[in-house]
C-alpha cells in the first residue's frame, strides 16, 4: 500500500485523464503551453543543478518532445549547455513540437540524431512520449530506455517529463515490457491517476506538478487523490460526554484454529481506533479468553449470540478460513442490517458462491469490501494481472456488482463507492508485510461501528494506515511487522 513522494503538491485534489488533459488543452489552445511546459521543467532543473552540469535531453516525435525542445530552450537561455538527442529526425512533428525545435536550435542548443551514452550526464531528461503513449516502446526508443537505466545506474538523475514514458497515464499499467524510471516526474497541468497507483509507482520517483499557471479548480472529474490531511478533516472531534457505548461497538468475526493472529490484529486496531467496544466471534475451538496485549477486547464463540447482541458494526473474515463452518456464519452475517465490512476469507467464500455474491448485491444497509488484487481477481472472474493494470477500472466494477463501496489495496490504495473514486497517497513499503490487512480491517470497522459513512470510513482509515508507516519511516524503521502499525494510531 505505498505510495510515491509527492512534492509540494495539494491532495484532494483532482486527477484528470489523458481524455479530461486534452479537452483542457484545446480549451487552453490560445496559450502556448508547451512553452509553459518548457519553461517550467527548465527552472526545476536550474534549481538543482550547475551551469556547468552535462544536462542530455531525449525528445521523441511528439508534443512530449516538445516539451524537451522547449526545455532545452529555456536552459541554453539560462547560460546552460544542454545537449538533445531527438530520435525522430525526419519524422514530421506536430505544428507545436516543431515549432518548438525550431526556436531551440536558434537559440544554440545541440542536437544529435542518434543515441549515445551518456558518459558523465548530471541529468537525463525523458521527453520520449507522454500520455498518448498506447503501444509498447520498441526499436531505438526502447534502445533510449535502456541507454536511460545505465546512466542512471552511473549516477545520472532523471527526470521525466509529465509521465515517464512507457507507463499508461490513465491505468498505472506499463504499455509494453520497458519504461523510464526516473528519480522525479514534472507532471504538467494535473495530476494524472495512473501516475499515483499500481506499478507505475516504481517508475514515477518523487512526483511534482506544475500547473502551468491553469486554474482547474471546477475541473469535473470522478478521481481525486486523498491524503492524511482529508483524513483527518472527515474524523469528528470526541464529545465532551462520550462514554463507550456512545463510541459504537464492533464485532469482529473471525479466528479459525491455526489463523487466530489475523483477528487479534483487527480487534487491536479497532480498539486503537476509538471504537467503544470490541468484540471478537471467534471460529476456532476453543477459544482465547482474552487477549494478553489487549485485554480490553471481549472474546466470545462465534455461536454466541451475546457477540452480536449490541454490535454498530461487523468485520466478517480475518482469519476466518472456509469451512462450512464459516460459510453459514458469513451467511447469517450478510442477512444482518448493520453495516458490514468484508475481508480475506469471507472475500474467498463470496468469490466462489453465486448465492452469497447475491447476498451483497442485495444489502441496503452499508457495505465495505476490502480485497487486495488476488481477492478481488477471484471476486470478478479475471487475472491478478487485470486487476493491476487498471485497478481504478476494478474497483468501480466490484463496487458496482455488488453494491458496495470497493477498497482494492496495494501501491496507491483505490476506494470506489460507486459514484467516485479516491487513490490513497499515505504508506510505504514497510506495509508489505502479513497481517496489515487485517490491522486495516478493524480499523475501518472501528470507524462504520462509531457512525462513519461507509463512504467516509474506508478512506480514513487507509489514509491513517499508511499515515502509520509513514510515521514509522519517518523514525528510521526498515522493517515492520504488522503490529508496529497497531503501535503507532494512538498518536495519529
């Protein structure tokens, strides 16, 4: 569930597709905005780098690049020295991208047609292909991508030009087998979503915007970004006359013999998450009477009755396994009125049942589901794989087949309920360790059982799940295990 870095940049805010970016352009087609483009990469550079700095700029045959072009006219205006390796000499260029060139190699800048490596280069800047791209990079511009990776490897820092060619701006997905990877993405306009989710995340680098002096703020899109800061605007302050029963009551339903840990982890989180009680139905038999490190949570058979009795909220399927056992009780869950999240093996069960898939589309009362990519593969009949390369397109199909509001995690965790869709921007790869997921599952479910949205509650609690990790980072921790995490929600 980690993110890129995201440099001086406002979440919340709206993340537009390649479709969304080219009616804005042509609204804007009076400015000359690939010379805003230009000019803006330029002044990141001069910000980082020497007049002395070999600067080698690689400009496809399209307004990508000419963005370079433009960018290289700016820094040789700067007093710099850069050098252009244009691969498309011969090729004709858009009107914009050729005029472009046009007006670097009067200003002095050096072009060469053909790749070289970039012995010594301080930056490399990618300027193959923005975000038309729709077919694999092959030839001399997956030669250029090659070239790129080397002299990154020696040194070079590389910076992409509004999205790192090879990587599919709207989906997160790489187009073909090679993409830049570049240490900084300059993305211009907006933020795209493809650049925020899924396995563009290890291409992008530390990603920051430039808007181009555009105001999109009524810009309509279904998409936006959320962060800790929207997180914390949604959490409600604690009433003065709070007590426990005012703070909601979640029970938590799970715990087969040999898969206890997964809901210890869930009830400890939800305690820590300021739910007024928890409690835990547990499969397994026997039984734990209480839990050591959190002796506040009541522990009760999952035949109990008195587990449900005063419960504001459910979280069916940490650690619950799939026996019969747990199909009948995840059924009788599904029956209830509450609002209801679902996770692991209750994902599983419902993935391989029609009767219970038609059980959650037919709930009225509000319904989370929180599969990581095999899960939520298995509840849509696809391939992992589909699943990674256009997770926003996931989760609006799993939210909308079965009514419910769709957290798909991972890299950029994507919740959809429906009418909208938020890509998470907190987290870390410390969160790639077992037993996270359940942490997220009572942490979400301690926030439906206190009042919350089933909208509202999954993107405040993967934005604190993450916000953890980062917390953890930020002290120097390497290497986490899920119960660090628990650790660190009392001070968020």
């Amino acid at each position: 569930m980690s993110s890129t870095a995201h440099a001086g940049l406002t979440d919340h805010a709206a993340l537009l597709s390649s479709a969304e970016l080219r009616r804005i352009e042509a609204q804007y087609g009076h400015l000359d905005l690939m010379r805003r483009a230009g000019k803006a990469a330029a002044e990141f550079l001069m910000t980082r780098s020497q007049r002395g700095d070999r600067i080698v700029l690689v400009a496809g045959p399209g307004n990508n690049g000419g963005d370079a072009f433009a960018c290289a006219a700016e820094l040789r205006a700067g007093g710099y020295e850069p050098l252009v390796v244009f691969l498309a000499e011969g090729m004709n260029l858009p009107t914009d991208a050729r005029a472009a060139r046009q007006r670097a190699l009067d200003a002095g800048v050096s072009m060469v047609p053909s790749l070289t490596e970039f012995d010594g280069a301080s930056w490399i800047i990618d300027g193959l292909f923005g975000i038309g791209l729709k077919r694999p990079l092959d030839g001399a511009h997956s030669d250029a991508v090659r070239v790129i990776a080397r002299a990154r490897e020696a040194g070079a820092s590389v910076l992409a030009l509004d999205v790192p060619s090879g990587v599919d701006t709207d989906t997160g997905a790489l187009v073909g087998d090679v993409a830049v990877a570049a240490d900084h993405t300059l993305t211009f306009i907006a933020r795209k979503p493809g650049l925020m989710t899924g396995p563009a995340l290890d291409y992008v680098g530390q990603l920051h915007l430039a808007s181009l002096g555009l105001d999109l703020s009524d810009a309509p899109t279904t998409v936006t970004a959320f962060c800790l800061d929207d997180a914390r605007l949604l959490l409600r302050p604690a009433r003065a006359n709070a007590h426990k029963g005012s703070r909601g009551t979640l029970a938590i339903i799970g715990g087969a013999n040999g898969m206890l840990g997964a809901a210890l982890l869930a009830s400890r989180a939800a305690m820590r998450m300021g739910a007024g009680k928890v409690k835990v139905a547990w499969l397994a038999e026997p039984h734990p009477q209480v839990d050591p490190l959190m002796p506040e949570v009541m522990m009760r058979a999952a035949a109990d009755e008195s587990a449900y009795e005063d419960a504001t909220a459910f979280a069916v399927g940490c650690g619950m396994g799939q026996s019969a056992d747990a199909r009948r009780v995840l059924a009788a869950m599904l029956r209830r009125p509450e609002p209801l999240l679902l996770d692991a093996d209750a994902l599983n069960l419902i993935a391989q049942s029609k009767t219970l898939k038609g059980q959650v589309a037919r709930r009225t009362c509000g319904t989370i589901i929180t599969p990581h990519p095999a899960e939520a593969a298995r509840l849509l009949g696809i391939s992992t794989a589909a699943v990674q390369n256009d997770r926003l397109r996931a989760a609006r199909e799993l939210a909308t087949r079965f009514n419910c509001v769709a957290v798909v995690k991972g890299a950029g965790t994507v919740v959809d309920d429906g009418q909208a869709a938020t890509i998470n921007t907190t987290g870390n790869p410390l969160l790639a360790t077992a037993g996270t997921g359940d942490v997220l599952a009572g942490m979400i479910g301690a926030l439906l059982a206190q009042g919350y949205s089933a909208s509202d509650a999954p993107r405040i609690g993967v934005a604190l799940h993450g916000a953890a990790a980062d917390a953890l980072a930020a002290r120097g921790v390497r290497r986490a295990v899920a119960g660090d995490i628990v650790g660190e929600l009392a001070t968020l």
